[in-house]
C-alpha cells in the first residue's frame, strides 16, 4: 500500500527478482523523508507466524495492518468494547430518544500525518472520511486573535508569514527577543534535540528566548498543552520538534482536516473491516491479563477466559495499561526494560464536556477555535461544522452540538465544579450562548495520556525491546524520528511490525516523516556560528 506524499519515491528490489512499484507521495512536500521498511517476501510462505497485538488504538491498529498485509495470523486484544484507543466512540442516548456518538474529543488530522494517513487509505484510498476546516483561529481573552488560513506553507515563510500577521509579536518584542536563545530553534535535528532541550521545560525555553507573553498563551501554549501537559512539566525537546514538524521542518502546512462522522464511523469500523479481510481476529471487550515468556520460544497471552500461544507479541497500549500488563507479567523482557516501563508517567486528567444546545450558536464560529485566558478552557468545536451525525440533529433541532476541552485540569478541584467553569468560560468566548438551555451533556474525565517530561527521552523505552519477538508501539515510544501524538502511535506501529517482519524475511512498511533536520542551509549555518 502506497504511504503518502507527492511525487515518486525510488524503486527498491522485490526479492523475488524483480522491482517493485515506486511509492507515491500524496502529501506537497518535495522534502519529506522516505524511510523504506526491511527488504522481503511479499507475504508468508509456509506456515504463517502467530501475533499477538494488544490494544486497539492507533499504534495496535498500524501494528495489525502491516503484519496481516503480509500473511501474518494476526489477534489483536482490545479490553474496551471499541477500537480507536483514545479515538474511540460509543453511543450515548439523547433526551428526546435518539442516540449520538460520544468520544474523548476533537482531534486534528495534519497533512504531516503522512504514516496515520497512510494506515486510513487501506479502507478509504481517497480519505474522503477527512474534510479540511478552513482554518485554526486562536483567540486571547484579553482580544488578542491569530489565524492560520492565510499563513504560507512552504518554510521559512510560514514561520515569517506567521509572525508578520501575528497580532503577538510586535517590533518592540521582536527587538528584544533573544536571537541567538533562538537558534536551536531554526535547526531541529533529530534525535539531537533531545540532547540539546530535553534537559529544560518548554516554559524555561520560551522566557530564555524572550517570546512576547502573548505569543507564550496564544500559539506556543497551545502546542504545549496539546501534549495534555503544563508547559513547566513538558520537555523543551518536544516543543521544540512541534515547531519543527509544523513550522520550519514541512511545507504541509498548519491546517488540518478532520472525520466528517464520528470516529467509529468514519474510521475504525472500515479499518476493522479491512482487517478481517486479511485475516485478522479482533477481540474486542477482551483485556490481557499477563504475558508469559515461553522458554521454546513465543509467548502465552493470558486472558481473563482464554490462554493463547504466540509466536511474537507487540505491546500497543497507554501508560497506565502498559504498566499494569507489565507488572502483572514478571518473566517479561528483562528488569532494565522493566524499570524504564514502570518509571513512564502520565499526564495530568483531561475534560471533554460536549454539550447539545437548543439554538445555534452563531453562524460566523468556525468550526474550531484555541482559546487561552479563558481559565482552563483550551478549545471550543462546533461539530455540526464539520461531522455529519452532530449537522443532521442540529438541522432537526435547530440546536447546536459544542465541544469544550480542559486540558492539564486542577486534581484538587471537584470535578462539578470544573464542568460548570468550563460552561462559563464558553459564555465568555460565545456569549450567545448564554441563553441556550442544554438540552443533554455528556462529560468525560481521562488521565492516560503519556507525559513527556524533562529529561524523561533518555530512559524512555524504544520500539524494541531486550526479547527479539516483543516489541512496543505507542505515542509514549522513544523514536529517533520526527513525529509525535497520532503520527507518533501510527509510526511506531509500523516500526514495530517492521521489526517482527524483519526476522521472518518479510517485506516491511515503507514510512514517511518530515525532514529530520532543518531544511534551510543558512539557517543551519547561523546555528553552527553561533548557537
């Protein structure tokens, strides 16, 4: 299956003798980086290898495809009743007697997401379930608002276009802006920018460089805390490679698209039809309950009413569920893997409050928006912007479907009380609203998402591990690439499924990222000179 990008990649050798068909870029980007996967046989001959995959998000699903692609007899053990990991959806029932799809909230499909988009083509070629929303406004309670739609894309005049319509960054605060601070900035290399920042928050980055405060709320805290983490508890490194992936290190752009119905929909129920086409078992509503090495080789995967031997195991699951199976599985890898697995934090609860309104809000709100000032409001969405499932009860009701996310919320605050803030805040950022009466809301509390904290890249643990047929999939996996959040689960699934593949002659994932490096040689020469 081709991955994404725009113009044809070279050819490499089909083991069989002859060449195989070029991969073909469907992203813009001249500069995207090709990584092909290991050189093989086209599918299994003989008996086909067993494979455990446990969890069914983006990293386990990515895991699944590549290797059942290749003939692999694939189980893929998701405890919760959907798939989509932290992408999933489930039915909720309405007041009035119809039923919606509730998950844990908006999420943005960048053009950089080359792998992810890559993954969502086996089911739709054309990605005709995404839409692109027009733009990405971010807006300050203090009045303050940015806008991407008119932001080039090709860099370094995105960075520049950006700056220049930037309401944040005056000739004042440019003027005093720490430039060589900087630098590190204009030159992203990965993975060496883990050793350069990882050792400083993003907080302590921004004030080095004198960023105007603005712009610290209005664009940089934004990225921050997309990661669900406070800027003083998020790795500089990290941030940093954000800037890179969607500033100075692609041409793709800051828009986005998103599903056009709700995730399972949309995504996960033609993937999971995909998959079973090639052969693939998915349990679903089935946890893993230990893992246990067997000494001739493989493993036996422990469920609550099921014991299950398996060639090769890859791990695709949150911190927390990757702790727990560890912890509940002794003779797993060895104790320093073990250590590094048990050391893995999580960041701080997370609140997705969607509410159905009995009128419209206006007709001018885009469909999402940043927001920053608002107290721990992070971002409004008007679904029936974009999701048809939410547009066709907003038609029936003359209502609409608003999504609010708090992100990094106070764990010593009560949970009501942070649900009827976020309410107020949205008063504040809509004040139409102030007079809807919700007819039905649904909020949702998660704490499962990976933090990335200073000085954390070091013992985090990679996609392989000590034993050659376990290997880990996850956006909480240490990569020498640059990508990160989707792009990272959907990455390392393939490079987990790569490395399995690799042992039984097996041809793997062709991969695309962003350039690894920074794309402008005078930029990179200030850097050398000065940084």
């Amino acid at each position: 299956m081709p991955m994404p990008g725009h113009r044809p990649s070279p050819t490499h050798p089909n083991p069989a003798g002859g060449r195989q068909q070029p991969a073909v870029r469907r992203g813009r980007d001249r500069r995207a980086r090709i990584l092909h996967g290991p050189a093989g046989q086209a599918r299994v001959r003989g008996e086909a290898p067993r494979v455990a995959v446990i969890g069914g998000g983006i990293a386990g699903l990515a895991a699944a495809t590549a290797l059942a692609e290749r003939g692999a007899k694939v189980t893929l053990y998701e405890r919760e009743n959907q798939l989509g990991g932290r992408l999933a959806g489930w039915p909720v029932g309405l007041a009035d007697g119809s039923t919606a799809t509730m998950s844990r909230g908006f999420h943005a499909f960048f053009r950089q997401y080359y792998n992810l988009r890559g993954l969502l083509r086996r089911a739709d070629p054309g990605l005709r379930m995404l839409t692109p929303l027009p733009d990405y406004p971010l807006q300050h309670s203090g009045g303050l608002r940015d806008s991407f739609a008119r932001v080039p894309r090709t860099p370094p005049w995105s960075a520049l276009g950006f700056v220049a319509q930037s309401p944040t960054f005056g000739l004042r605060d440019l003027a005093r802006m720490n430039a060589r601070a900087a630098l590190p900035l204009l030159d992203i290399r990965v993975p060496d920018v883990y050793e350069q920042l990882d050792g400083i928050s993003a907080r302590d980055l921004l004030d080095h460089i004198r960023f105007p405060q603005a712009a610290h709320h209005l664009a940089f805290e934004v990225f921050s805390r997309s990661f669900f983490a406070d800027p003083h508890d998020l790795s500089a490194a990290e941030l940093a490679l954000m800037f890179h992936i969607y500033f100075l290190g692609s041409s793709e752009g800051l828009l986005f698209d998103v599903p056009d119905e709700p995730f399972p929909a949309a995504l996960w129920e033609p993937l999971a039809g995909y998959l079973a086409g090639h052969g693939a078992d998915l349990r679903t509503g089935e946890g893993v309950e230990s893992i246990q090495p067997d000494r001739h080789g493989g493993s036996h995967v422990v469920t609550r009413h099921t014991e299950s031997h398996h060639d090769a195991v890859v791990l695709a699951l949150d911190t927390g569920g990757l702790r727990h199976l560890v912890a509940r599985s002794p003779q797993l890898a060895d104790q320093d893997w073990r250590d590094k697995v048990r050391q893995l934090r999580t960041a701080p609860a997370f609140l997705v409050s969607r509410l159905w309104l009995d009128r419209p809000v206006a007709a001018d709100r885009p469909g999402f928006l940043g927001t920053s000032g608002y107290g721990s409001l992070d971002n409004v969405s008007v679904l029936e912007r974009w999701e048809g499932e939410a547009a066709r009860w907003s038609a029936r009701t003359g209502g609409s479907v608003v999504e609010l996310h708090a992100y990094a919320t106070d764990p010593h605050a009560r949970r009501q009380d942070q649900q009827e803030r976020l309410l107020a805040q949205l008063h504040r950022v809509y004040p139409e609203t102030r007079e809807a009466k919700v007819l039905d809301a649904c909020h949702v509390w998660n704490a499962d998402c990976p933090l990335f904290p200073v000085g954390g890249y070091a013992d985090r643990p990679g996609v392989r591990t000590p034993d050659p047929s376990l290997t880990l999939a996850g956006d909480l996996v240490r990569t020498d690439l640059p990508v990160a959040l989707m792009e990272r689960a959907a990455t390392t699934g393939f490079l987990a499924a790569n490395a399995l593949l690799a042992q039984w002659g097996l041809r793997g994932q062709t991969l695309w990222t962003v350039p690894d490096r920074g794309r402008m040689g005078l930029l990179r020469g200030l850097n050398r000179m000065f940084g």
